[in-house]
C-alpha cells in the first residue's frame, strides 16, 4: 500500500465515494419504494446513479468533509455524516405499511454494505497491480479506502435506532403499534440527540464495534487480513 494521505489528500481522495455513497444510499430507498408499490421518486426522476439530482451542496459536500476533517484533527477518528436531497416516498402507497416502511429503509444502509464490498473487490485489485502499474493502482487504493471508510461510517451512523435515522425508521416498523406511536413522537428531537451524541464524544465509541466489524470484512475480501 502507497503511504499516508495528509488530510488535504485525504479530502480529495473522498470526495467521489462521498457522493457516491450519499446519493446511491437515497437512490436505493426511492428503488425499494417503486418496487414495494409507491412510484413516487421513479416519478420524479430519483432513481437514479446520476449523482447531479440527488446532490445537497451543504449536506452531501461540505458538512460531511468539513466533520470528517474537525473530528480528525481533533483526534475523533474521522467522522463523517450527511445527506442528500431527501427521496419523496408516501408511504400510503405500500400495501403492507409496516413491512414496506422498514424494508424502505433499511436499503439505505445495505446500499452502503454493497458498496463497502465493491471498493473492497476495488482494492483487491488496486493490491494485485502495485509494482507493475503503480500511476494507477496508487489513486485507486486510496480512493478505494476512503470508500470503504466512507460506507461503513454512514451505514452504522443510519442504523442507529434515532429518528429520523434509518434505524429508527426500522424500529418503529419493528414495535407494537402503540409504541411505535409513542417512539415516533420522539423523531422532532432525533437530531439534537445525535448532536449531542457527536459533542459528548459518545457517538464515536458506540459506532466504533460495529464500525470494526465492517471495515475488518471489507479488508478480508480485499486479502489484507
């Protein structure tokens, strides 16, 4: 493997898996959506890998490498969060709400797993060619490092069980109608909880099994553990 990225280099480096990793993750729930009986993103043009519709200059771009760099120089571990522009899903279109809404979305955090192990299968073959086509291999094994990287953070992030988190949207699939009531009353306060998850440095170790799980997986398809 090429030597360590310095943080510029290492912003540079992300930023194509970045916004790939953000607007697959909202193509899939509006894919998932059509297929399960609501065409309302198909409609509006969302299913797509075209990044452009999908694109939040603030939420898919500067938030998240402006928090991945704070929280690496501040020793965080490089944490990244964002969005993109949200995918329209009504849900009074599925046929089965509870079922439908959860599998919904949950294929935002498998649409980052998929990709996880396709930059591993990347860097794989990024490993193979070191030596004999360096000026090409060098550029892929970092990018595809931060891809990894990039997925697994945002896939474990989303399926924290905090609305309007993915994970909470499954476990409020999952929980008996009553209380599934009752849990969602808390998603107007999702954010400031995650906020200050973030600012009581918890979020970090909470993510972090999870995070090492993943990451040691993608690493074993890439042959490098």
């Amino acid at each position: 493997m090429p030597q360590e990225l310095n943080l510029i280099q290492q912003l540079a480096v992300f930023v194509l898996p970045l916004i790939f990793a953000i607007t697959v993750h909202e193509a899939a729930h509006g894919w998932v959506a059509d297929k399960l009986g609501d065409h309302t993103a198909r409609m509006m043009g969302r299913i797509t890998l075209n990044p452009v519709p999908h694109i939040d200059p603030v939420g898919t771009i500067i938030l998240p490498l402006g928090l991945y760099a704070l929280t690496t120089l501040a020793g965080g571990g490089g944490l990244i969060f964002g969005w993109a522009k949200p995918v329209p899903i009504n849900p009074r279109n599925f046929r089965n709400y509870r079922r439908d809404m959860a599998l919904t979305a949950i294929a935002g955090p498998g649409s980052n797993f998929v990709m996880l192990l396709l930059w591993a299968l990347l860097l794989r073959l990024a490993v193979g060619l070191e030596g004999s086509a360096s000026w090409f291999a060098d550029p892929l094994a970092y990018m595809a490092v931060g891809g990894i990287r990039i997925n697994a953070i945002l896939m474990v992030l989303n399926l924290l069980p905090i609305l309007p988190l993915d994970g909470g949207r499954v476990l409020a699939s999952l929980l008996p109608p009553k209380l599934s009531f009752s849990y969602s009353k808390l998603e107007p306060w999702g954010l400031f909880i995650l906020i200050g998850l973030m600012v009581t440095g918890i979020l970090w170790p909470l993510m972090r099994p999870m995070l090492q799980l993943v990451q040691g997986l993608a690493y074993s398809v890439a042959g490098l553990m």
